[in-house]
C-alpha cells in the first residue's frame, strides 16, 4: 500500500530497537530475506487471516514476492510513511514475527499495529508477550495518543 504522507514528525526520532530477554525488534530489511520467508512459510496456516478476514497472505508467497515486500517496507521506514520491524531471537538466528506500524485508516486513531509470530512460538506465548510489550513501547516512545490494534482490542 502507497501512504503518502508521513506517520511521524520530521523531528522524532524513530526507536530502531526494542529489546527484551527473548527477542530484539529492529528494521526489516532486504537483508532478512531468508529469514523472513522461512518464518512465513513455516507458519502459513497459521498466519492466513492475520491481517483481517478475507486476507489470504501469505499463500502463494514466493521468495521473489517476499523481497519485493521486504524491500517496499524497507523503503516505507526510510520515507517515515510506515515501520515495519522484524522479531528476531537474540542471536539473530531465527525470525520469530513481525511488526506493523501504519497509519490508520479510522479516524479516531493515528496508528494502526498489526503483528504476528511464527507458529511454533505460539505455545511459548510469543504472541501475548510480544504484543503487551509493544503496547507498552508504541505508548512510551512514540508520539501517538491512539493506536489501534485491530483483532486485539
């Protein structure tokens, strides 16, 4: 998707990492190509619908595809219009998710976050984590009143 003004001030200066004991969430790059798509295709049932009824993604992913996206993420987060941050283990070996930071399209919030982990963190409560603690970080270290967190809250 094309967003065509900033989500952010000029000024403000982007987090470039959240880090906990279990993970570290920094920039998506082309440069987490393998990574990202074995996360994704390891976790393809799992993941389908995760960006609202109806969204098929990532069926059909190809690693093609995947760099495009990467690369239009990448280029989004350099143009300040979106943030899209990998999850990824502390030693960087293995892609655990990704985050979303968008602008919303409901006007009574100024963000939208969408997020998801790879299949086999679920059991591990990944995904809770993961979200309360980005809820926590959006809320402390970003100048936004009202982000929205669509099928979370």
């Amino acid at each position: 998707m094309l967003y065509t003004r900033t989500l952010v001030a000029e000024d403000f200066a982007v987090p470039e990492i959240l880090e906990t004991s279990r993970y570290r969430l920094r920039k998506l790059t082309i440069a987490d190509l393998d990574a990202d798509f074995e996360a994704v295709t390891s976790s393809e049932d799992h993941l389908r619908g995760v960006f609202g009824d109806g969204n098929t993604w990532p069926a059909g992913l190809t690693r093609e595809r995947d760099l495009a996206d990467l690369g239009w993420h990448e280029t989004e987060f350099d143009l300040r219009t979106s943030f899209t941050y990998t999850v990824m283990s502390l030693d960087e070996s293995l892609c655990l998710g990704a985050v979303y930071i968008y602008p919303s399209r409901a006007p009574a919030y100024e963000a939208c976050c969408t997020m998801w982990v790879r299949a086999s963190m679920i059991a591990e409560r990944l995904d809770e984590e993961l979200y309360q603690n980005v809820r926590i970080w959006l809320a402390e270290n970003w100048p936004f009143d009202n982000v929205a967190y669509p099928g979370r809250e």
